[in-house]
C-alpha cells in the first residue's frame, strides 16, 4: 500500500487522480463489506444455530470478521484521499531551468549583435539576462565561472567562441 501511494505521489497530479480513484474504490468495498454485516439473514441464521443447541458464536465472528475487513479496507481509504487532494492542490514550483530554458546559440549570438543593454551570459547553461536583472551569478546553476557579462563585441566574441 506504501509503496502504491509513493508511486503515486511520484506521478504528481495525474498520480493525485489515481489516488483518488483507490480511495473512491477502497470506500466502496469497505462500504461493501459493511452492508453484507446488515444482513438480517446472518441475525436469522444465529437464532437458528442457537435453536438447534448451539451458541450462534460462528455467525457472531464472521460477521465481526467483515466488519474488521470493512475497517481495514476503510483505513486505505482515507490515505488515498488525503495524498490525491495534497496532490491535485499543490502548486508546482518551476524549477530555474525551466524558468531559463537554455537557447540556441544562434539565438543567443543574435541578441548580443542586437543589444541596446548589457547581457550577462552563462556559457554552461546557455542562459541570457539583462545585467539590470543580474545578480552576478548565472540563475540556473549559480557559477560565477562560466558567466559573462557583455559590455563590448569583445566579451561578445568572447561569450561566442566559450559555446562554440
Ligand atoms: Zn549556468
């Protein structure tokens, strides 16, 4: 059941889904379970076991027996519930390579032909961004190493050829 609910999580929303799906399916046959207890068949079959000498007990203990089942398949339920409402409710926090996806070097050769400002360029990365923005250190993977700020065509041809 653990190792149902860490997949699931690991799927994220549609997971959330799913989850909800196992909880909506444990919830019914836990419901299930419960209503064959209520049976008034098991009530006449115990009343007629103790007519014929004997205590009833057998029927006693199935029925107390479903109950636990009922319990049981209940308790999977409500984990399933929680973990799908968590996940088709969180947010999705974009990761910084997914905010800066990295460009084509082209695009990146065009923009800095084209600047009217000055660019600060991460050579690993392959990311652009005004040096207004810039905190010295490239967004995706934080090296201050590979990344450039682009004053001149010299730092420019410089940013180009690191990439080429
Ligand atoms: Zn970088």
């Amino acid at each position: 059941m653990n190792e149902l609910l860490e997949r699931l999580e690991a799927m994220g929303r549609p997971g959330g889904l799913l989850a909800l799906g196992v909880a909506f399916l444990a919830a019914a046959a836990g419901a299930g379970l419960f209503w064959l207890t209520l049976d008034p068949a098991l009530g006449v079959e115990e009343a007629q076991r103790i007519a014929e000498g004997g205590s009833g007990m057998s029927t006693r203990w199935r029925t107390r027996g479903l109950r636990f089942s009922a319990l049981l398949t209940f308790a999977m339920a409500l984990p399933s519930a929680f973990l799908g409402v968590r996940l088709l409710t969180q947010r999705h926090y974009p990761r910084a390579d997914e905010v800066f996806p990295p460009m084509d070097v082209g695009a990146i050769a065009d923009a800095l032909s084209q600047r009217t400002e000055d660019l600060c360029v991460c050579t690993r990365c392959r990311v652009m961004v005004p040096a207004a923005f810039s905190t010295g250190a490239c967004p995706v993977c934080a090296s201050a190493v590979e990344y450039h700020e682009v004053q001149s065509d010299e730092d420019a041809q410089m940013v180009l050829a690191a990439m080429s």
